[in-house]
C-alpha cells in the first residue's frame, strides 16, 4: 500500500490504490469539492461585498450633503470651524467645492452656492451670518444702526456706507473683517459701557430689503427666511454716534439725528449715561438734549451721571457751552426753539 506523505492524494492515486476504503475517498472528494464551492463564492460575493459597502459610504455622502444644504440658506457663509463641527471633513469640504456644492469666498470661508459670479458679499448678509454661526454679542451699532432704524442715512465719502461694528467682548469671528463686502466695516472693541448688553436688541431683518423689522426677545427661527440682527437700540446707538463726533460724524449731521429721536426710553437714556465712559459723548448727548427739548429730556436723571471735570475743546474757533464746559459751532450755540423764535 502506497501512502502520500506530504499534500493531498491525486485522484490518480486514488484510482491506482484499491485498498484504501471508499469512506477515505469520499470524505477528501467532499472536502474538496467544500473547497472550491467556497472559493467560487467568494469570487461572486467579494465584488457584491465592495460594490455595496461603495454605495453604503456614497448613501452617507449624499445624507451628510443635503443634511447640510438643508441647513445653510443660499450665500449664507459658514467657517471650516462650523462645517467640520457638523462632521464634514477636510477632504469633503474641499470636494462639495470643487462639485459646486459650496463656493470658496475666502480663506476657510465657504457659503452655499448662489450661482453668482459676484466676489463681493452683502455687508448685512455677511454679519448675519456670523452671528448665526455661533453665540456672540457683537452688534451693528451708531451711525448704522440709526440708519437702520430709520433715523440717519449716513454714508461715507464716495458713495459708500460705513458699517459700524462694535465688538467690546471681541466675539466676532477673525475672517468678518477680512471679507470682500460692499461696504467698509468701522470695527469699535473700546467699551463704552460697562454694560456691554445694555440697550442691545434683536431684531427681524428682511434680506431682500435690507430693512429692520420688529424688535423679539430671543432670535428663534422658524422658517428658512427668519433672519435676525443683533443691533444697538435708538438710546445706545445715539450715545455711539456722538462718540463719533468731530472725527467721524459731524456736529450739523449729529444735530439733524437728533432732531428725530423724539421718543427715547428716559430710562434706559440715564442707566446708559450712567455706565458710559465717554465724558465727551456723554456732555454730548445731554447738550444735543436740552437743544432739542423732546418730551423724554425731563424724565432722565442726571443725578448719577458723571462728567467729569474740566473743559473739552471739540470744535477748535468754537464757542464754550457754559454749563457742559464744551466748545462747540457757533451755529449750534442756541437751543433750536430760540433760534426758531428769533428767525
């Protein structure tokens, strides 16, 4: 009897030996034939196992991209921070843009595809969409926000609106200030309040108007086009405004905004003018006040409203307001009923 000592027995061996028992041959044809049954299995189910665990990582692709165009609206801008936060990675970010999906507007700034060939992004669209970005308190205040509420239409030389962004608590994002936008951002980070909340609102912003809606107490959205600005209230951005004054704003252009602020809270005027810690915007205020002699002058208490000590010389050939220790235009130097009374 002939025994292979190494390997399987070839079939001819096993038709040469005619004593090795039937049971034997069986189990090794068996064993066999299990063999190549798994192997050709594999070779159909392997190409099937790839194919779907392609269509599998494919499926999440496409859920992670409309979960994520679902949330951003057309031009609005996320940061690479923001996307990478919703679990879209490097690599994908840069494939949804070379796709089309999301336009690159600056370094790690993206926004959803708009189809315009425009570079230059809205000043307002731009701010809305840092503020919705991540909890911040930075805020369209002074000038801009006194023309945003209907009480300034204050533009820069040349046609082009200066935007006026305070950021005391520095929460606005790096890249804000580095956009090209529309118009030119004015950053303000000093604290002019020690309450750097106080006289704050949110309020409704129509996109395709540009125009302020109504003030909310929390900026909940509800529909995709619910959009809401951060922006300094009539009382605050006033007291900002002259803090701008000579520099920026001058004492004529000052003097017709305040014409129009006939309905400041008189509350919220003597806690900002308390907190304020601008002796010159805040003898400002009250000289444009008693110029002006609107109803809420005589509800504001100065009791507590510190102005410091010695003169201000804020318009050079001026002259001095006795009671505010300013000096100021001479065409301002009597309160607007007298000038009417001897016109």
């Amino acid at each position: 009897m002939r025994v292979a000592c190494h390997g399987s027995p070839s079939a001819a061996v096993w038709q040469q030996d005619k004593h090795l028992r039937p049971p034997v041959y069986q189990t090794w044809v068996l064993f066999t034939d299990h063999e190549l049954y798994a192997r050709s299995l594999n070779s159909v189910l392997l190409p099937v196992y790839k194919y779907a665990k392609k269509f599998s990582v494919n499926e999440q692709r496409k859920t992670s991209l409309n979960r994520l165009l679902s949330q951003l609206d057309p031009g609005q801008l996320v940061d690479s921070a923001w996307l990478q936060d919703q679990g879209v990675s490097r690599p994908s970010i840069h494939a949804y843009v070379r796709n089309g999906w999301l336009e690159r507007v600056a370094p790690r700034v993206y926004r959803r595809s708009t189809g315009s060939d425009s570079s230059t992004q809205r000043w307002d669209a731009a701010i809305l969409s840092a503020q919705e970005l991540r909890p911040s308190t930075f805020y369209v205040g002074g000038p801009t926000a006194l023309d945003l509420l209907g009480r300034s239409h204050y533009l820069r030389l040349g046609g082009h609106p200066a935007i006026y962004l305070y950021d005391p608590d520095r929460t606005a994002p790096a890249w804000l200030m580095k956009l090209p936008l529309d118009a030119a951002l004015t950053l303000r980070t000093r604290s002019l309040f020690a309450d750097t909340l106080l006289g704050l609102e949110w309020r409704r912003f129509e996109l395709g108007t540009g125009r302020l809606g109504a003030a909310v107490a929390e900026p909940t959205k509800t529909n995709p086009w619910d959009h809401f600005l951060r922006v300094a209230g009539e009382e605050r951005a006033a007291i900002e405004m002259l803090d701008e004054v000579p520099a920026n704003v001058g004492f004529d252009h000052a003097d017709d905004i305040f014409q129009g602020l006939s309905n400041l809270r008189p509350r919220i005027v003597t806690r900002l003018l308390e907190t304020c810690r601008s002796v010159r915007a805040k003898r400002l205020f009250l000289f444009y006040a008693d110029r002006h002699t609107h109803a809420w002058v005589k509800h504001v208490d100065r009791t507590q409203v510190d102005l410091g000590k010695g003169k201000r010389q804020l318009a050079p050939g001026g002259r001095l307001d006795a009671r505010y220790q300013i000096t100021i235009p001479v065409s301002l130097s009597a309160r607007v009923d007298q000038a009417s009374d001897d016109g």
